[in-house]
C-alpha cells in the first residue's frame, strides 16, 4: 500500500495524478486574472476520485492525522476554485447586461467543466423565468401570469414522512393523509414545502443523480 509521502508526491505531478499542489496553482492562477481560464474539463472527477480514494486507504496514528487534514486540504482548495468560477462566470454573464446569460461567450462557455454548465444551465433558466414575468407585467399580459400560477400550483414533488400527520386539504383541494412516520407520499409543492419547513418530511431528490454503483 503506498504511503502518503507516495501519495502527496504523486498528486503534485499533473502528468500522474492532479493533487493539492496542482489545485492551488489552478486556484492561484484563477484569482489573478478576470476572466475564467481554461482547465481540464474532467478535473472535478478527477479529484473527486482521489478524495474517494484517500478516503479508503487505511492509516495509523500520525500518518492518519496527516492523510486527514491533506482531504480536508483538497476539499477545501477545490471548493474555493469552483465556487470563484462560478461567481466570475455569473459576474461575467450579467456585466455584459444581457438578458439571459446563455449568451455567454462561445469561448468562456467552452472553458466550462461539464459540472459548470449544469449551474450555468440552472442560472440560464432563472434568468429566463425573471423576464418572462417582468415582461408579462410590462405587457399586462394576465395570462401568462395565470399559467404561471397554475403551474406553481400543480407542480408535485415526493416526500417522506418524518412523524405522523393528520389529514389535510392540499392547494389543489384534495386531500391527503393522514400519513405515519416513513410513509412517501407525492404532495403539490405548496404543502410539502410547508411540512418540510416544519421538519414534518423531507424531499426525496431526483434519482437521476445519483447514480448506483455495480
């Protein structure tokens, strides 16, 4: 089993394995000019296979103090980058004054890691779903903002119970329950919002990422 000395060594070399020392410069580099630079585009899966890694190999005494706080160190510098990337591509998106940031440039938007452009996309979407209603106002387009309420309204999403609950009258005037401690249930957003805020249930996330492994 390699010690962390192997490790530590191992991951400072780019051509071998990405590691702290690699992470920092990336992080260096990305403090010291505006806009978002180019990096591999699989460097969060990457690192996040050597966290996974590290996390299993077994140490004792010293050597586990040391592997701890080099997980704790990675983590906490890959973290930095990605969220400094992301507020530069945010800051970038809404400095060019456009309305919707997928008009980012083609060339910051190729820079992007794959896991970038999932919040991007997220982003993208708020920005869309702002000014459709700012211009619905704008056009006292009533309408648009009936759909817009009835889809609020319809959207259900799944929960599972963390105690009892009685019966209840859902947005949607149906009604639902009484459910025990465990039970999953699929409720209009409005009212599972509410029992998860109370800390009644808690949503059940969409199972398309997290993926099973064999």
């Amino acid at each position: 089993m390699p010690s962390i000395d192997d490790n530590s060594n191992n991951m400072s070399n780019p051509e071998n394995m990405i590691g702290l020392e690699f992470i920092l410069e990336l992080l260096k580099k990305e403090t010291q000019i505006p806009q978002i630079q180019a990096i591999s585009p699989d460097i969060y899966r990457k690192i996040a296979q050597i966290i996974r890694d590290l996390s299993i190999q077994k140490y004792e005494d010293l050597e586990l103090d040391i592997h701890h706080e080099l997980i704790k160190l990675l983590t906490l510098s890959t973290k930095s980058l990605f969220e400094l990337r992301i507020r530069k591509l945010l800051e970038s998106s809404n400095g060019q004054h456009l309305s919707y940031p997928s008009l980012l440039s083609s060339d910051d938007y190729s820079k992007l890691t794959d896991e970038e452009k999932f919040i991007f996309e997220e982003e993208r979407k708020v920005s869309q779903r702002k000014e459709l209603i700012i211009q619905s106002l704008i056009d006292g387009n009533v309408n648009n903002l009936d759909t817009i309420s009835r889809i609020i309204r319809s959207k259900m999403i799944i929960i599972r119970f963390l105690e009892s609950t009685d019966q209840f009258m859902g947005v949607d005037m149906a009604k639902y329950g009484p459910f025990i401690k465990e039970d999953i249930a699929i409720l209009p957003f409005e009212n599972a919002r509410s029992l998860i805020e109370r800390k009644i249930a808690i949503e059940i996330n969409d199972s398309r990422f997290h993926v099973k492994e064999t």
